[in-house]
C-alpha cells in the first residue's frame, strides 16, 4: 500500500523520448558490468546491483527522456555518469549508512576525489567499481570542456559526494532537519547542480565564464535543483523513509516541521515544487535575456544559454516521466502516456498552444497566488509570542559619545538633505535619525570595540538602512528600475580596492560610501577588501530585486525570499565586519565548510526573520510591502497573519536550535577533522561568539526600538502644522526610514508633489 496519493504535479512541458534509447541501454549495461558494478557484494548478502536490478531502475530511459535530442554517444556518456552517481548512492547506503561507518565513509570518500583530476590524468589504479566508473568518465568527459566547466563541474561533484556525510550524521543522531536547513544541503547531497553540468555536455553548450554565479543563472540552477529534489522526494518517501529508515526527505521535514499527516505534507511540497518552477519560468523569460544584452554577448552564446534551458525544462520533464515509470520509486497512476509516445512541442512559450488540462493548473494558481495580495491591507498591530533566544546582551561603554558622534556624521553626509525625486523633506529627517539609534545596535553587535570601530560600525548600518529606504523613494514611486540599476553600478567605483581616487559623488548615498569605504577598507588585506565588497555589493542589488517585486506586484517565492533576505538585510556586510577582523589564524577554506556555512546563515535568518515579525504592521500596513516573511508565509501557505507569525517564530527557533547543535557537535568535530591549532579555535569560537552577540544586540535593539510600534507609525504619518510661507500641497507629513511607501500611496492619490 502506499504511503499517500501522488499529487497533481505542475507539467508545462511534456517529456520527449530519444530516438537513441535502445543503443544507450545497450550499452550502459554492459559498461556497468565491465565496471564491476553487478558484482559488488553488499554487507548483508547478496550484491548492491545485479542485472534485473539495473534493468528495472532503466536510467537509459531516464536519460533518453531528461536529454531528448543529443546524439547516441553524448546520450550514452550522460547515461553512464547517472549509472555511476546511483551506484555510488546505493553502494554508499549499503556499505556505510546502514553501518553507520562514520571513518569508512570519510576515506572512501577521499580516494573517490581523487579520481578528478585537472587534467584528466589517472593518479593511480581504481580499485572498487565507483573509483572505476570516475575515472572512466572523467577521461572521457573532461577534454571536450573548458577549464571554467571542470571547475564548477569538480565542485558539484565534491558537493554531492562530501555532503553525504551530512545524512549520516543525521541518521545517526535521528534527526530531522529544518525546512531550510534541509533545501540549502539538499542542492549540495542531491546531485541536481551536477546534473545541471551535464546539460551543458549534452547540448554542446556552455554557460558563458564568468556568467554561472549572476542571480538569473543561479537562480535558474537552484530552481532546477529545487523542483528535481522535491520532486524525488515525493516519489522516493515510501522507498526512503518507510523501507530504507532515511531521514532527508522533505514530505518528512514537513511532516515533522508543520506537525501535518503525510498527505498533507506531501501536497505542501508539491506547492513548494510548483512555486520554484513558477519561478524557473519567470527567470528564463525575463532576467536571463536581460542579462545576456547587459553583458554585450555575440548571437552564438545566447543561443548556447537558450539551449542550456531549454535542457534543463527537458530534464524537469523526462524526469518526472522517469519516475512515473522507474521501479524505484512509489509511482501508482502517475504516468501520462505509453512509454515511448512523444508529445506535441515543449519548450518556454509553447504551453499556450496547447489545451488546457490539470497538470497545468497548479501553476496558474500560484501565478495568481503571488499577485493577489492588495496593498495597504489594514493589518494592526501583531502581537509577538515569546522568542527563543538563549544568549545574553553587552553593550559597549562608548554608546553614548557613539550616539553623538553619528548624528553628526550622517548630517555631513546630507542623509537630511532633500534628494532628486524627494523634493519635500528628503529621505531622513534628523528626529527620527536620532529615534532609529542605530549606534545603540552597533553597541550591542560590537561590545567590545574601540571608539573608531564602533563609529565605522554604526554608520554602515546607518548606510545600509539608508540605503535601504532611499532606493524605494526615489525609485520606487516612479518604478524607475532603470535609473535605480544606474544608481547601483556607480557603487563599486566608490569601493576601489587599491584604495585609489573615487569620482564626485551625486548623493548622500555616494558620499557616504567613498568616506565609509576609505576609513574600513584601508587597514584591511586584499583578500579580506574584495570579499567586504561583494557583501555590500551584493547588499544593494538585493534592493533591485525587491524592486522588480513591487514593479510586478510579485510576493516572492518563499525560498528565494529567505536566501535573498540575507542580503536585502545587510546581514552578509555586518557580519562581515567582525569575521574578517578575526580570520586571521584560520585557513581560507574553513569558512567553506558545511560547518561554518551552516551556522552563518542559521544566524543570519534568526535576525531576518525576527525583523520581519516587529516590523509586519509597517511594512504591509503603512508601506505596502511584500518582502515580509509573514506575509510571504500567509500567501504560500493560505494563513491567516497570527498562523503565519507562529511559522516564523517556529522557523527562528528551528534556526537558533541548529545553531545551537553545530556549536556542541559540528565545531568540535570540524577542530579535528582540519587538526587546526589552538589559536585558530580560539579565533573561530570568537566568531561563534560575535554570532551570539549579533542575534541578541539586533533582538534587543528591536525590542527597544520605537520605529516599529502601532502609535510611532501614525504619529509618522500625522501631518505636522505648516511653518509660515509654505504652500499647502508641501505638507505631505513624515519622511524617514519606512515612511516611503505611505509616500507614494498620497503621491498616487494625487496628495503629493513628488
């Protein structure tokens, strides 16, 4: 019996069958057998894979339906690289899962490594089936790709290999990840940015260098990624969960998360799997033509990223017919067609020629979903239930020479002056300047900090949040997102990173980056000066993207919402400027590791999401937001705000637990695993330190704050008595931090000269 009903799935694009297939699986069975890999005994009987085994998973028939139109050779070269990463999968449960082999594991992982080298060299003779089947692949694979290719193709299958280890440490600790937790090291354990490499392979094609980390064509990887992992998940839980007693698994996360029974839990990632191809569509439309002309490519590279995806909407649809049909995995009526009919045509811009019928209404409803909220929705005020927050508060002595010293800076800098767009009253004003006291969080995130430190640290939260609310005002009112891009691209030029001359700045903005960059970045080293900037770059185009979310009346998707919240938050650049004063002793790569990865963004969500449970009612009421994680929460999940803010709370306490769990095991074990030396612990255990402080300072400030309370938000907005000589239609009340939006509300109304 199976463990729930499939549900309704999103098919925009019906699967198409190679012509190839008889040929491919011709050959991938003989090439596993010549591997080794139908001899391999398992340790409790019998062998990991035998003939039938293998004939039955057909992953010739996988790859002839994800790689419809590559040629025999290319489609038996991708076949065999998906027989050796299911092989390695099963022989890994087998031998060190089911063990729970923590050293076995790590060592047959090393030597695995090995087998990628740079050149395509053999370094030494392969002495199991899984070390066979690399190095056959890796030299038959490697010279036709560029250097750029093998670099990004190394590490996706590092990820997918190393983070394994992931599962078993969960297994082990029967434990069950956080909904978040579980979709960031789900991309790295579950193979499909591997798989996204090998499109490049099959359709002779690859991204062009320098292009594969911008936000079209990552998001278009991690959206793929997403949609094939949680679409795995729902065939495979019976397999899984029921037989194999596997843990990493999303209808368990939200099983478990959601306190919901299997069914439901099912249906909520099949919603999570429509919402990430709703946004795989939006992106290929809209972003990745955008970014292509932005960078000036010839014809033949737009042709090379249009066929890289269009094989990846060809993998998301052959991979569903794979498992509707494979026996692997729980699939009762899920198949549309016989085996082998092809459908009509795919591809972006061919779902409207063709009838209308029910796989394809999940997605129109989340299309509609996203846009249906209204703005300025009364909402009130939204009472808080008490916070997880296990670490406790200092505050630097120097808060009050601090406090004076910022309120200075920022006039000089003109964050009180009228700008262009803002006629009236600019952006600030210096009462609520001095009422946002962001001195009093830079006190708290940065205890024990000299006088000059505390300063630097204060005004780049005063920039950021500057920054933050300059961008809808001047841009957002008019959704001028051209001249909002502009205005982004001049800010690397006030960062240089030989320290060197700076251009006349245009704005407050400008101003106060060229003197803000100049007293931070000049005591630092080159390394530690770029990896600065790219926070803070990365900081201000996140506002482009909430941006383009107002402009489209879009509530984001809610994965891309909490990775893009990171940076929309400033919590990479803050953070920043108290990991890099401290990493010194410790060596680069620690800062990679699935370790220090995971307990950055744990931290860094607590203090995004407790940002958006206080300041719900001004953002959707007052400002008509939709980058909120509550609101984000009642529209994906169909609650009402008090249903929604409990999520939230539940996700922060989920994220302060994981944080908690990797300083008692993970840390510890990282120590050992690198054999770092006393002063490098000492440095990292500081920076988990900073973490804990930087959680509690922001929760605390938050607390203290009176920008986010119900009567502080209408006193904003009251209109203050006119001075004598001034024209009426310029009484358009309060400026500052989160009066924009109520700005342009009047302005639309035809209240506000803008």
């Amino acid at each position: 019996m199976e463990a729930f009903t499939l549900p309704v799935f999103y098919l925009p694009h019906p699967a198409r069958l190679n012509p190839n297939l008889e040929r491919t699986r011709e050959h991938s069975s003989g090439w596993a057998r010549r591997m080794g890999m139908l001899d391999t005994p398992a340790p409790g009987g019998g062998l990991v894979w035998d003939e039938a085994a293998l004939a039955g998973m057909d992953y010739a028939l996988m790859c002839a339906y994800t790689h419809p139109d590559c040629d025999g050779p290319t489609l038996d070269l991708i076949t065999d690289w998906y027989v050796w990463v299911f092989f390695f999968d099963d022989h890994f449960l087998e031998q060190y899962k089911y063990s729970r082999d923590f050293a076995g594991a790590q060592t047959f992982l090393d030597r695995l490594e090995e087998f990628m080298t740079a050149d395509g060299s053999l370094p030494r003779e392969p002495e199991n089936p899984a070390e066979a089947g690399l190095a056959d692949l890796w030299r038959r694979t490697v010279p036709s790709m560029s250097a750029d290719w093998r670099r990004r193709f190394i590490t996706s299958t590092h990820n997918l290999m190393v983070e394994s280890m992931w599962e078993l440490d969960n297994i082990e600790l029967d434990r069950v990840a956080n909904p978040i937790e579980y979709i960031q090291m789900r991309r790295r354990v579950g193979g499909a940015p591997w798989s996204a490499n090998l499109v490049e392979v099959a359709v002779g094609a690859e991204l062009p260098e320098g292009l594969a980390e911008s936000r079209p064509l990552r998001v278009l990887a991690d959206t793929f990624s997403d949609a094939v992992h949680l679409r795995n998940d729902l065939f495979s839980y019976q397999r899984e969960v029921q037989e194999e007693g596997e843990n990493s698994n999303a209808v368990l996360v939200f099983e478990r998360f959601f306190d919901r029974p299997t069914q439901e839990a099912a249906e909520l990632v099949n919603d999570l799997l429509t919402s990430r191809l709703v946004q795989f569509e939006d992106t290929a439309l809209t972003e990745v033509p955008a970014l292509l002309t932005e960078h000036g490519l010839a014809p033949h590279e737009h042709s090379g990223v249009a066929a890289y995806v269009k094989g990846l909407q060809d993998w998301q649809a052959g991979g569903h017919e794979w498992h509707a049909r494979s026996n692997r995995y729980m699939n009762e009526g899920a198949a549309q067609r016989p085996a082998g009919e092809l459908a009509g045509p795919t591809g972006l811009g061919t779902s409207s020629a063709r009838p209308a019928f029910s796989p394809l209404a999940p997605g129109v409803r989340r299309r509609a979903q996203q846009r249906a909220h209204t703005l300025f929705r009364p909402v009130g005020h939204l009472e808080l239930p008490d916070l997880y927050m296990p670490f406790s508060i200092r505050t630097n002595p120097l808060i009050d020479e601090a406090r004076s010293y910022a309120v200075g800076w920022a006039r000089r800098m003109g964050f009180f002056d009228s700008v262009p767009g803002v006629e009236a009253g600019g952006v600030w004003d210096e009462r609520q300047f001095i009422g946002l006291d962001l001195a009093h969080c830079a006190s708290m995130i940065h205890a024990d900090a000299g006088f000059e430190e505390l300063c630097i640290s204060s005004d780049w939260l005063a920039w950021g949040t500057y920054g933050d609310d300059f961008f809808p005002v001047v841009f957002g009112t008019t959704r001028n997102t051209a001249a909002a891009k502009l205005c982004n691209e001049r800010f690397p030029a006030f960062m240089p990173l030989d320290l060197g001359p700076t251009p006349e700045p245009t704005n407050p903005m400008e101003r106060s980056l060229a003197d803000l960059w100049r007293r931070t970045a000049a005591p630092m080293d080159p390394a530690a000066r770029a990896e600065f900037r790219r926070a803070v770059e990365d900081m201000t185009t996140s506002w482009l993207w909430e941006l383009d979310n107002q402009t489209h009346h879009r509530v984001p998707d809610p994965v891309d919402y909490m990775e893009m919240r990171r940076q929309t938050f400033g919590s990479d650049m803050t953070r920043s400027l108290a990991k890099l004063t401290r990493s010194a002793d410790v060596p680069s790569e620690i800062f990679q590791t699935r370790t220090m990865r995971e307990l950055e963004t744990a931290a860094q969500d607590y203090a995004c999401f407790l940002n958006d449970l206080f300041s719900y009612q001004k953002e959707v009421e007052f400002e008509g937001e939709v980058h909120n994680l509550v609101l984000v929460t009642e529209n994906f999940l169909g609650l009402d705000r008090h249903a929604a803010r409990d999520v939230v709370a539940d996700l922060m306490r989920a994220r302060m637990e994981q944080f908690e769990h990797i300083l008692a095991d993970d840390l510890p074990r990282l120590f050992e695993d690198f054999d770092l030396d006393e002063a490098a612990r000492e440095a990292l255990l500081r920076d988990a330190d900073g973490m804990k402080e930087w959680m509690a300072g922001i929760l605390e400030w938050h607390r203290k704050c009176v920008r986010y309370t119900d009567a502080e938000q209408r006193r904003l907005r009251t209109p203050e008595p006119l001075g004598e000589g001034v024209p009426a239609d310029h009484a358009w009340g309060p400026t500052g931090l989160g009066t924009s939006a109520a700005r342009l509300a009047s302005a639309l109304r035809g209240r506000v000269p803008l």
